[in-house]
C-alpha cells in the first residue's frame, strides 16, 4: 500500500476520494500498531490498583465546582497501558486519568475491558474537549482524540451524560498543573 501512495504518477491516477479514504485507513493502521505496540509493553502480572496513585479530580463550570471524582492516576507507561483492564465495575465517581508531558493524539481501545466506559478527552489547557461515550467492552476499534489531548479522563460508560459534561469545562487535578505551552 505505501509503494502505491508514495508513487506521484500512480497516485493521480486515484481519485481524490480513494486517496482520502487510503490516508485515513493508513493513519488508523498506524494507530493501531501504536496501540498494539502499547498492550504488549503490559508484561508480567497487573498491578492491583491500590498500588496506583489516587487523588481528587474536580469538573467545574467557571469558577462552581461541578463534579468531583476519585481517580487513580496511570503515572507510567506500564500503568497506562494497563489502565482498567479486567477491572469488572466502576462505581459512580471514580474514574482513572491518562496524563501525558505534553498534548499529542491519543488513542486507546478497550481490549481486557469489561464495562464500558466514557472517554472524557482534556486539552493542554485543562478543558473538556471530547468526550466518547459508552465505548464497547473487548472492542479493537480504535478510539482517538479529534485533537491532541494532554490527558483522558476513563469514567463508566453513560457517566458523562448523567452527569451533564460537555466540552469546555474546565478539569483540576494536580497532575494537569505542571503543564505550560
């Protein structure tokens, strides 16, 4: 595939459409290796999620605190890629965040999982800016930001809505504090 792409006298002969679709599925091939690459970095037994940092995490709209969530921290790449697999329930208001140095795409997917969940997506400044909701347990698919994302906020699936989150709010939690453009 990439020989036909990269070939110019071959790729005007592909329609404009075709050529879109085959850099989408080129960018998700990628992805998915990306992915991939992370779920076999997950060697050895889990880590019990005691062991993982805990702490608050606030939702508010302006300066009224909306919302807050009990929340353990995926602080490494070992953490990260682990993140709520084989986790079997997910009580209200607890959740896990995926906090990166610096906003890039991310993309997750949700093998080992066994409940849904919302994917709250947090920009480099500390604000909503996407949320997946009900995401399929075992699913391959691959779920990506739209932009890059410094940081996911994993709650149960149907949460979000319940809750009434929508992009723009604001989200404080002390990992998100060190990071400045």
């Amino acid at each position: 595939m990439t020989d036909m792409t990269s070939n110019p006298k071959i790729l005007k002969l592909i329609p404009e459409p075709t050529r879109r679709l085959l850099r989408k599925f080129m960018v998700v091939t990628v992805a998915a290796f990306a992915v991939a690459g992370m779920a076999r970095a997950q060697n050895g037994p889990l880590e019990d999620l005691d062991a993982f940092p805990r702490g608050k995490l606030e939702i508010a709209d302006g300066k009224k605190v909306k919302h807050t969530f009990e929340v353990w921290l995926a602080d490494s790449p070992r953490r990260q890629a682990q993140g709520l697999m084989f986790v079997r329930s997910l009580p209200t208001m607890r959740g896990m965040l995926f906090v990166h140095e610096s906003p890039k795409p991310m993309s997750m997917w949700m093998k080992n999982t066994y409940i849904p969940l919302d994917m709250v997506f947090i920009d480099g400044d500390g604000r909503i800016q996407q949320i997946v909701e009900q995401t399929t347990p075992h699913s391959l698919a691959i779920i990506s930001s739209r932009e890059p994302a410094l940081a996911v906020l994993e709650i149960a699936g149907g949460e979000a809505k319940r809750l009434g989150l929508h992009t723009g709010q604001r989200v404080l939690h002390a990992a998100l504090v060190g990071y400045h453009p």
